[in-house]
C-alpha cells in the first residue's frame, strides 16, 4: 500500500499559552480577583476532553510571577519555530491591559506580572507583537489560531474610563494583514 506525503505527516497539533496574572509585582497596578483561576480553569479544559486533551508539553501555563515579559515572549518565540500547517493555537490572556500615552501612536499593552506601572514599553507584551504572533502562525504557518483576552480594568489604568476603555479595545481588535 503507497502512504500519500499528507497520510505520512503527523497529524495536528494542539498549542496552547495561557496566562493569568490576579496580583502584579508593583503594588500600585491594582489587583485582579479572578484573572489566575480563570486561566486555570481554561488550561484544565484544554487539558478535558473537551477541550481536545491538550498534552502538558504542549502547553505555557504562566499563571502569577510565572507569567513575566520574558516568559510570554519565550512562549510565544518557542510556539513560532514548533507550529505546523493545521496545527491549533491557543493565545489565553487574563490580567490587566493598557496603553502608553507617551507616543503619537498610543500602543496597546497586555501588562505582565513584572510590568511597572506607566512604564510599558520593553516592559510588558506589546499587542502589535501578539498580533504579529497570530498573523505568522495563520497566513505563513497555516495554523488555526484562537486569542481570547480578558483584559480587565484596562481604562481605569489608562486614565479615563471611557476614553481608556475604547482605546485598548481598539489595540486589542487592530490586526494587520
């Protein structure tokens, strides 16, 4: 019996990040009350049946201190070099997001447990990156990608509530081709 090339490859994968931040180092960048357990909760599906028994190794679970710039933008470059055609990915964030204002472009931020307050750039994971991240894995690597982000009290640290709010929700649904 002749395999075809596509019989003989292995068959997709499932990857996960998953990141959960309730409590930041700075004291003065306010406290989450459910950011870590609901990114605990969803590793645990992923881990179900349901949710396809996504293998530990597969997985970049930082919950807490665990979850520091460095160790996203590990994970992120690890899943880079691992992810194959038809392969899943799944981007989890829960914890708080923000934008600088320090610059004509206003960037948005997905703030890290080491994150210093008002002080993002080089120090938390920009969202122009997590969506170079997506775009790489779905148009060059032909990966299905998932982000889910729960990026909470995000205006409040922006300053006001409502001018915060839509501007980090902006950065969080920009995308580029």
């Amino acid at each position: 019996m002749i395999q075809t090339a596509a019989a003989q490859s292995a068959p997709p994968s499932t990857y996960a990040i998953v990141i959960g931040i309730s409590e930041y180092e700075n004291s003065s960048i306010p406290a989450l009350n459910y950011a870590h357990r609901d990114a605990e909760a969803f590793a645990d599906y992923l881990r179900s049946g349901s949710g396809g028994y996504v293998p530990e190794s597969n997985m970049y679970i930082l919950i807490g201190k665990k979850a520091t710039t460095a160790a996203v933008y590990d994970a992120m470059s690890r899943l880079l070099q691992k992810v194959k055609e038809d392969d899943r990915v799944y981007f989890y964030f829960a914890g708080h997001g923000d934008m600088e204002n320090i610059t004509i472009y206003k960037l948005g931020f997905l703030l890290t447990y080491n994150t210093p307050p008002n002080n993002y750039i080089n120090n938390s994971i920009r969202m122009e990156d997590v969506n170079n991240f997506a775009n790489t894995l779905s148009a060059d690597r032909k990966a299905k990608v998932v982000m889910i982000t729960d990026a909470c009290h995000s205006g409040k640290l922006a300053g006001s509530n409502f001018r915060g709010n839509l501007l980090v929700g902006k950065q969080l649904r920009t995308t580029t081709a």
